[in-house]
C-alpha cells in the first residue's frame, strides 16, 4: 500500500495524517480475507508505530477480536448495507 504522506508526515494533527491513517484503517477492515487484513494491519503498524504509538497499541489488542466477520461468508458480509442508521 503507497503511503499516502511518504516517508514523512507532517505533524499529528494534520489533515495529510488523518486521510493516510484513515487510509490504512480502511485497508484493513475491507480487506478480501482474514490473511489479507492481517498483512495491512502489520503494514499500519510499521507505519505508524514511531509516529502515534498510541493508536497502535489501541487497535493491536482487539485486532482479531475485530476481524471475526471474516469468518461469515462473503454474501453475508453486505446483509446490512442497505440498513439506514438513524
């Protein structure tokens, strides 16, 4: 995955580090399998671990317990696209 700041970002609070986190945030979780969002989740974490420790450490211990959807089959994954949060 092209890292969306290059080798380096500007500050933490910046709008380039919240689209490129958000970036690889989205790579993970809409990943084709469970082997595949595993890769992108090290790939964040060697990103991102210098630069925001805490964010890392914050997804790294739920990390699987936040994948288990991939254990369902792929036409039950969008069962609830069409559903409207109100």
């Amino acid at each position: 995955m092209p890292d969306p700041c290059g080798p380096k970002c500007p500050g933490q609070g910046s709008y380039e580090v919240k689209k490129a986190v958000e970036d690889y945030i989205r790579s993970i979780f809409y990943a084709s399998s469970k082997k595949k969002a595993i890769e992108f989740f090290d790939l964040f974490k060697q990103r991102w671990q210098q630069d925001l420790p805490s964010a890392v450490k914050y997804l790294d211990n739920p990390i699987k317990a936040c994948l288990t959807f991939f254990i369902f089959p792929v036409e039950k994954k969008g069962l609830f696209e069409n559903y409207k949060h109100h």
